[in-house]
C-alpha cells in the first residue's frame, strides 16, 4: 500500500527522483497515465494489469464514456523506467497534462500513486471540506 506525501523538483528534461519508499513498491515495471483530476497516476504492474482486465472488454467503439476511458488511460498511458540515479522520466505530453513545472508533490493513495503540480495540489488540498466528506462517507456506510 502506497502512503504518505513527498516532494520534489522535476529538471529541465523531464526527470524527477521517486521516493525511495514509493519506488520500492512501484518495482522496475510500472505505469504512468493521466489522471482525472489533473494528476498523473503511476501505477505497479499489477494494479494497471487490473485496469487494463476492468477496461479491455468494454464496448469501446460503441460508447462515448468508454471510447473517453480509453483515450484518457490507456492512450495517454506509458511504460515508466529509472535511471541508476532513481530518477523517471516523464514525457512532455504528461507533464503538459498535469501541469508540471518545477515542484511536483507524490501522494502515495493505497493501490497507486498520484503526481500533482504542488499549487495544484495545495489548492484542491485546500479546498476540501471535510465536515461534508465525513457525512458522504457515512450515508455510504463508512464509519470508524
């Protein structure tokens, strides 16, 4: 399970170090897509395996939602590697998508990862009322 916020500065080619804690588990195959809410996710091979078993039997051809599903995770999806200094490369288009510039926060949420420009991260942090998040969980049932 991925957990925990980390921040780092991503270079002027594209590169940015993965927490050690987060690499661990990522391990040497894993996943970098866009997001829908203005993030990336990185996923391990196991949890985008997951996806891709969820996504492939969808009417994709047929269906507005799935054709959008497809296009978003799959199109926008590529193969993330590690350089010997524990960087990952982020290519232009995802970095474009999510905004990323210079300070990137990693927020480790269960089964993936998120990357998120760090403004873009405060301010939805930020904007969080977490009186109306706690009655939302409990009408589903959620309760500690």
């Amino acid at each position: 399970m991925y957990k925990g916020e980390y921040s780092h500065s991503i270079d002027a080619k594209g590169r940015i170090t993965i927490p050690a804690k987060l690499r661990d588990g990522l391990g040497d195959d894993f996943v970098i897509t866009k997001g829908f809410d203005g993030c990336l996710l990185v996923l391990d091979a196991a949890q985008w395996g997951k996806i891709e078993e969820i996504i492939k039997p969808l009417p994709g051809m047929t269906n507005e939602e799935v054709k959008l599903l497809k296009r978003v995770m799959i199109a926008g999806a590529c193969d993330g590697e590690v350089d010997k200094q524990g960087r990952m490369l982020i290519p232009a288009n995802l970095r474009e998508f999510a905004g990323l510039e210079k300070d990137v926060i990693f927020a480790g949420v269960g089964d993936y990862v998120e990357a998120w420009d760090k403004e873009r991260y405060d301010a939805m942090m930020s904007g969080i009322d977490m009186k109306a998040v706690t009655a939302k969980l409990a009408e589903n049932g959620f309760s500690l």
